[in-house]
C-alpha cells in the first residue's frame, strides 16, 4: 500500500551520502549555516534529516497515489538510478556512456536544478513583498480586499501573515507542477543540443569540495545574468569532495557519448576549490554540506576567496578561464 510521506527531500539522499560517511546502515554528514563564520557552528546530521521540507511535493488529490505522484516521479524516475550515475561519472576508466545514460545525467542534473526549495521560497518572499505592499494600501484606504491577477483577494478578519500562508499554501501545488514542466522542457533542449558531460578531479590530497542545499550553478560566459531556461548555460554540481560534474552547452554531436576528464594539480586545483565552495556558499539557501574538514578549510579560506582580486590575480584569473575556454572549444564542447 502506498505511503503517505510527510517530509520530502529537495536534495536526494543518495546525492548527499556522497558527501558524507557511513555508520552502520546510516549516512551522516556536516553541515554549516551559510552564514556562519567560525567552526564551532559546525554539526553533523544524519541525511534523512537535511535538506527536507514537509509536504513540498504533495499535490490535492483523494488517494496517496495522487498526493505523492512527484514524489514518486523522483524516487523512481530518478533517484534510483542516481547511484549508477555516479560511479560511471567517477570512475575514471569510463570514456564513453550510451544514450540513455547521457540522457539520465542530462535529466537528473536538471531536475536537481529546479526541484530545491530555494525557487519556490524566493517566490514565496516576492508574494509576501506584493501582498504586504496591497495589505498596507488597504489599510490606508479603507478597502477590505485588493486584485490580484484579476481576483479579488479579501483581507477582512486576516492578517497579513495569515493571508499569504493561505495563499502560497494553495499555490504551492501549481509552482512545483510548473518547476517540473520546465525542467522537463530544458531536458529536452540540452539533449537536442548534445551538451557536452565534463568531470573535473581534485588532484590535491587535501583538495575538497563542498556541496549545499542548492548545489546545481548555473552560469554563462556571454551574460553577466544568467536566465535559469536559457539551454546555453553552463551547469555545475560537485559529485564529492573530489569530483565535479559540467554539463557543457552546444558540444559536437559526433563526442555527445564521451565523459571528458580532467584532473587539476598545483594552483589550478586550489583555484577550481576555491571557486566551486565559493559557489555553493553563495547560492546555498540554508546550508552548505561536506566533510568536517571540509567546512574547516572553507573557513580558513573564506576571508580570502570572499575578498576583492588584486589586478595581478584577476590577470591571472581571466588567463585561465582563457585558457579553459579554449580546451573545450578546442574538445567541440563550446
């Protein structure tokens, strides 16, 4: 019989437990508020216990099987798979995969992209901006309701607290439902495309990556803005603490099945470190996650990466993006 499952995970487990260790038959983690500076804030968590909201996916229905039909989806469709994806993107002695794995790297990548609660919380915060601005004016004028997309939307007796709980409660289902039709829309295009699938390894023993509660970048050379649907963005998630995953725009059809691999050694691999943790820290929602030791080196090095780059470093910096940039024309990826 189907289970009604009340605390739903934005990130899959079998992501994090890469990040984390195992003890007994139960995968433990690190986590770090994103906003905090010093390693005593540091903690560690089981992973059922991360990355989770209550009924984030539960859709209006009369069975189980209707409320829990995007759960479902992403355990099944996804998650499950998640596992083998990840040893052929690491295992270093894989130079090719086939369609289907291409396609399922390509499909979990941007589903990991669109599915994290931070899309649907900035949304939230935006309606409460627009709701708190019509509330005031209502106030202000005597009126008991404002319009809002052409319905009347009654404050009497609530407040404004009450009213967009309400609100975002009833729109929740749709949001999720319009993530996923867009993720599904972006799949389609980014293997019409035959995006490129690069894997960079940390080459440093004490090189780690870092990882969040929101852990897919996307990025694009040719906009400082980068638009989340648009299919030329470059997409970015570390796998663990030594491996990460590019899905590279626009690559060449005759290489769409080759996983191009690289390892960084020396400055390179301190500076792809660098950037990564940097990334996850930024545009983490809540958290970011990793190893103990992990979280300790972001903090050792957070003064500095957070810190404005010298003209040298910028210089150099750019030299290497440079240089990057034209290695994956150079391999057809861009």
């Amino acid at each position: 019989m189907a289970e009604l499952v009340k605390r739903q995970h934005f990130v899959p487990r079998t992501y994090l437990k890469h990040f984390g260790s195992l003890n007994g038959e139960e995968h433990f983690i690190h986590a770090l508020p994103r906003l905090e500076k010093t390693s005593d804030k540091i903690f560690e968590s089981n992973i059922k216990n991360v990355a989770l909201e209550k009924h984030l996916y539960t859709l209006p229905g009369n069975t189980v099987q209707q409320k829990m039909a995007i759960e479902k989806f992403y355990s099944d469709e996804l998650e499950k798979h998640y596992d083998d994806i990840y040893e052929l993107l690491t295992n270093p002695k894989q130079k090719t995969i086939t369609d289907e794995q291409r396609e399922l790297v390509i499909s979990t990548v941007i589903t990991m992209f669109y599915r994290t609660a931070k899309w649907l919380n900035q949304h939230k915060d935006f309606m409460h901006e627009v709701f708190r601005k019509a509330y005031s004016l209502c106030e202000q004028t005597g009126k008991n309701y404002f319009t809002f997309e052409k319905q009347n939307i009654s404050i009497e007796g609530k407040s404004l607290e009450q009213l967009t709980t309400e609100y975002s409660s009833e729109q929740q289902p749709h949001m999720v439902m319009t993530q996923l039709e867009t993720a599904f829309k972006l799949i389609g295009l980014r293997i019409n495309n035959f995006d490129g699938i690069v894997v960079s390894k940390l080459g440093e023993d004490n090189a780690q990556f870092i990882t969040s509660d929101n852990p897919v970048r996307a990025s694009n050379i040719k906009y400082n803005h980068v638009m989340p649907f648009d299919p030329s963005n470059l997409l970015k998630v570390p796998l663990d603490s030594k491996h990460v995953l590019m899905i590279m725009p626009n690559g060449d059809k005759e290489t769409r099945n080759t996983i191009f691999r690289n390892e960084t050694k020396g400055s390179m691999c301190e500076s792809q470190k660098l950037t990564s943790n940097y990334e996850q820290m930024q545009q983490a929602e809540r958290f970011i996650f990793g190893q103990k030791s992990a979280l300790e080196d972001y903090l050792s090095t957070k003064e500095r990466t957070e810190k404005p780059l010298s003209a040298k470093e910028l210089e150099q910096t750019t030299q290497k993006l440079e240089e990057f940039t034209k290695k994956m024309k150079d391999l057809g990826l861009i």
